[in-house]
C-alpha cells in the first residue's frame, strides 16, 4: 500500500489506514510505504513539488527496494502527489506486478485536484489538451509557476500512456466521480466503483439532543460561508455546533458569538462519533465536488440523518426524504426553510434507521473487504485481465523516459 499523506490529515489518510487494518485483520499480509509533505513551505518547495510529478527519484528508489524485498501480488497505490510521482507505476510494470490506484480526488483532471475555483465547481480544465486555465488562474498553491510545472508533469504521463497502459485498475469512490474521469479521458474499462466504509462498526446511537452539527474542515469549499450565513439570517434556528479548524475560523468564531451557535474546535473521533450519534442531523453544504465524505458515512453508522448540498456524489449516498435532506448548493435561504419545515414535521427521528440501513447495506467492513479482494483478483495474472503486450509497455515508458528528459 503506497501513500502521500497529507501535512494536515484528512480523510484519505483515514481511509488508507481502514484499508490497511481491513485487510491485515483477515489474514491478508499487508507493507505500507507512506511518504509525507512535511518539506512542501514556500515558493520553493511548491515549485519542488510540482517538478516531482515528473519523476520522484528518491521515493521510487525506495518503491523498488520494497517490491524487492517484499514480493507482493498487488501494488496498491492511494495518493501519489506529490513526493511518489505516477513514476511508481512504471516501476511496479517493469516489475511486472498489476496497480491498483484509488482515485480520491481529481488530480488527473485538474492541478489542484479538486475541480473547484471561484467560490463553486470548475470544469473549464477537464478534457482540455493544455489545461492552461489552472495555470493563469495559479489553481496550485497559488502559485502560477507552480501550476505551470505540475500540470507539465502530469500531461507528460498523459502523453506517455501512464494511465492508459501503467495502472491496471483505477478505483472511484462514487459513479459521479468515475463518469467525470471518463470525461477527462480515462478508460471506462479499467474504472470500477468502490465506496469508503467505517470499521468498527460504532453502532447506531439514540439522537434526539435538538443541536444539529458540521465536522470538517473550516473553508470556503466545504460551505462553511453558507452554514453561517444561514444561522446570522435564523435566530429561530436550533443550536449549531461547529467542530473543526481551518482558514475561516475567525469568521466561525464571530458567528458563534450568536445564541444558537457554538464552535468547539477539534475534538478525538470518539468524541465526534457521540456527538454526531446525538445529534438531529449532519450538515454537509459543500461547494465542491466531494469524494466520498467520511463524515457522511459515521453519520449513518450511527444513525444520523445527512443534510448535504445536492451536488457531487451526495444525491448518491443520500435518498432525499427518506435517509436525509438535499438543499441546493450555495442557497443558505433553501437550507433554512428545509430545516424549519424538517423541525416543524418533526421528520428527522423517521428517518434514523433508514440512515442506519443505507450504512449497513454499502459503508461496512465486510462488505469493502470483498469489494477490494475481487479487485485485487482481477488484476493477477491468473484472472480474466488481458496483460499489456512488453513491447508496448516498453514503447511507452520509454516515451516516459523522453518526456521526463
């Protein structure tokens, strides 16, 4: 299991250890190697790290002593960005060892992975031979340079055939997510679909406090403006509880200065899984394109119902009136009046089991572990794939190799 972490960590992070403590828990024998961006602060090292899509020298190195030393039968590679570098895949062919590569975000699309710019969703990249609005818009890190070399990097795997003829499997979290990465160019046939999950199961809890709650991070895309705005325009609102830090957290403490919201920080997972379990609902009112929230799947887990933006891959995990609410995304008015119609029908008790079942039947440990053993099975060599000619994979790294020079 390969992995960048992340200097603030996150909910892919969470997930690569799940996936590793599923997996060695079963009896599967599991090596990780997990690299950081601790070394990414200012201009030079943004510009550092956008050169390192190209190739990572150091890291492959280490890439290549473990497939040595370990021998496994499936690479499994989460993110690559940006100490690893697509190289990784290259080096696991040339090993002849089949990857698979988990897709958490949309980095193949877009500089800054994540499709958003401007205050909403932007696909003016997607699809695009030069991808030159990441660069004038300085999509990564905010730095034009910065943009400029990263989205170099990543059209030279693209016109080396990286992803077309070094990576066997790709895994999307939600079918919204795997149709805009067939958008962008990636080959339908390699992408399949597997959600994240939470193991333990915590078990659904009672609910019923009255507070509703955010988790997450304190930014622009993850709707915070528009969760604050609601509440200053709703003094008939019931209590909102804010957990989390993040770059408007001045503005969440001004507004928790008002009567019914209050902001509690950073809290241990144990802590936000009680809260979350008491709670009348989650709120996610997010900007952007999420992956998978993890928050929406502990909310369920634990039988809480999930108000979310009808955006992304939310109308998928979230049946509208029956496991939890859609509001229109960037519309504080529209999230107002659905909860004071929800408080008012006293609907949101009805739906706790319904949150619990849809958790039970997609989100658990059981399940994913199958999900990701038939993955792996179908990239052995013995299973049904049909292998890459080495001539061609050969053709196409050295086009990698000419590119990279």
């Amino acid at each position: 299991m390969v992995h960048n972490r992340y200097q603030q960590q996150g909910g892919e992070d969470a997930v690569v250890s799940s996936e590793v403590n599923l997996l060695a828990a079963n009896g599967i024998e599991v090596e990780t190697l997990i690299e950081d961006n601790d070394s990414i602060t200012g201009l030079r090292g943004k510009i550092a790290a956008s050169v390192s899509v190209f190739y990572g020298a150091s890291s492959n190195a280490r890439v290549s002593a473990l497939l040595k030393r370990f021998k496994p039968d499936v690479v499994h590679v989460h993110n690559w960005f940006p100490t690893v570098s697509p190289a990784v895949f290259w080096t696991c062919k040339r090993a002849g060892i089949p990857v698979v590569n988990t897709l958490h975000n949309y980095r193949l699309l877009c500089v800054n992975a994540t499709l958003f710019r401007a205050g909403g969703a932007c696909e003016d990249c997607v699809g695009t031979t030069l991808r030159s609005a990441g660069i004038i818009h300085k999509c990564y890190r905010d730095s034009r340079t910065g943009s400029a070399v990263a989205t170099a990097g990543m059209m030279a795997h693209w016109a080396a055939g990286t992803w077309h003829n070094a990576v066997d499997r790709f895994v999307a979290l939600t079918a919204f997510a795997k149709n805009k990465l067939v958008e962008g160019g990636l080959p339908q046939e390699k992408i399949v679909v597997k959600p994240n999950f939470i193991d333990p199961d915590p078990g659904i809890r009672a609910g019923g406090l009255g507070y509703y709650i955010f988790v997450g991070r304190l930014s622009e895309e993850k709707g915070i403006r528009t969760l604050l705005k609601c509440w200053r325009s709703g003094p008939d609102l019931p209590t909102l509880r804010i957990l989390g830090t993040g770059p408007l957290a001045d503005e969440v403490r001004e507004t928790a200065t008002l009567a019914n919201v209050e902001w509690l920080g950073s809290k241990s997972g144990d802590e936000v899984l009680d809260m979350m379990g008491s709670a009348q609902a989650i709120l996610c009112p997010s900007l952007c394109y999420e992956g998978m929230p993890r928050v929406v799947i502990e909310a369920m887990a634990v039988g809480t119902p999930v108000i979310a933006s009808r955006l992304g891959s939310y109308p998928e995990m979230i049946e509208d009136g029956v496991s939890g609410v859609l509001f229109e995304s960037n519309d504080a008015d529209a999230l107002r009046r659905r909860i004071l119609d929800l408080e008012e029908r006293r609907a949101l008790a009805g739906m706790r089991q319904a949150a619990r079942r849809k958790f039970e039947s997609e989100y658990t440990g059981p399940r994913n572990l199958n999900l990701l053993l038939d993955i792996y099975r179908g990239v052995l060599p013995l299973g049904d794939r049909t292998t890459t000619p080495a001539s061609t994979t050969r053709t196409n790294q050295d086009q990698f190799e000419s590119a990279r020079r």
